[in-house]
C-alpha cells in the first residue's frame, strides 16, 4: 500500500527522507537539517513533520529505532529508501524534460 500512497512524494516527505538518508534523526533534528539544507525554502511546521513521520512510520517506510527523553529517533527503512530513490530519479527527469526545451519554441 505504501508505495500507492507516496507514488508521487511532496516536497516535504521529499525531505524528510532525504534528512534520513546518511543519519538517524529525531524530528527537530529532521527539521534543522531540512532548514539547513533548503536555506529556509522548505519550511515543516511541527505539526506536519510529525503527522508525515507518523504516516512513514504506519507504512513501514521509517522505523522508530530509539527514544532519548521525549524524542523519538528515525532510520529510512529499505522501502524508505527506495521511495525516495524512485522520487529523486522523477525529479531528475523533469529536470531533463525541462531543459531539453521544447522542439515548437
């Protein structure tokens, strides 16, 4: 089912899973990264990062490994991975479909 679900991811799971690529991360963690990352461009509120967190968990695309405190800390799962593979390579061809112009211009 999840593949279904985030067939197309937005830009906020988008990041999310690219926060989880190299490390585990708690969500303030997966916040700072993904501010840090954008320069500011993409901006999670709390409330969406944990309702998205909690809908990757579900799926099985991210895995709560730990808990330190109050926070709870995140690995990308093999199907995590994949998801955000599949999406980056989209993303990649947009890209190429944009620059390679269009034959009518």
């Amino acid at each position: 089912m999840a593949r279904r679900k985030f067939q197309t991811l937005t830009e906020p799971m988008f990041y999310i899973l690219m926060s989880l690529q190299r490390d585990d991360r708690c969500g303030i963690d997966i916040s700072a990264y993904i501010a840090q990352k954008s320069a500011g461009r993409v901006a999670i509120g709390p409330g969406t990062l944990y309702a998205l967190l909690g809908d990757f968990e579900q799926e099985s695309v991210i895995h709560c490994i730990g808990v330190e405190g109050k926070r709870k800390i995140y690995r990308i799962s093999e199907l995590g991975r994949s998801l955000y593979a599949e999406e980056l390579n989209r993303l990649k061809r947009c890209i190429s479909d944009a620059e390679g112009g269009d034959d009518n211009e």
